[in-house]
C-alpha cells in the first residue's frame, strides 16, 4: 500500500521547522512560491523558538509528526 505524498505546505513547514532548529538562517529559504515560502518562515520560527526553549535533541522528540 503507497503512501499518499504530503501537502507540499506541510512539508514547506516540516522543513522550515527543521532548518530552524539546526540553528540555520531563515535566508536559507528555498522557496520563492509566496504560500510555500510563509510555511516554511512559520515552520523555521517555531524551530528557532523551540531551539531556544532548549528543544532540541532527545527533549524535542514529542515535537515531530508521525508519518
């Protein structure tokens, strides 16, 4: 049985959150489609926000989606 493929906004914030917790800079942003790109700014916000919060590694493993 195949597995669907996600919404591309939910993968745009899926990989904005990531990139914010890796601690990279929100002009990484490889979208230039205006809905896609605010996904990925609002996904990489929260990142940075949990990555301050100290959510990072085995702390912030409640925060992933499973799939």
């Amino acid at each position: 049985m195949r597995r669907q493929k996600r919404d591309m906004n939910t993968r745009a914030f899926d990989r904005g959150y990531q990139a914010g917790v890796g601690g990279r800079s929100q002009e990484t942003c490889p979208h230039t489609e205006e809905e896609a790109r605010q996904n990925w700014l609002t996904g990489w916000r929260e990142g940075r926000s949990d990555q301050w919060d100290g959510l990072t590694g085995v702390s912030g493993v409640h925060k992933l989606r499973a799939v």
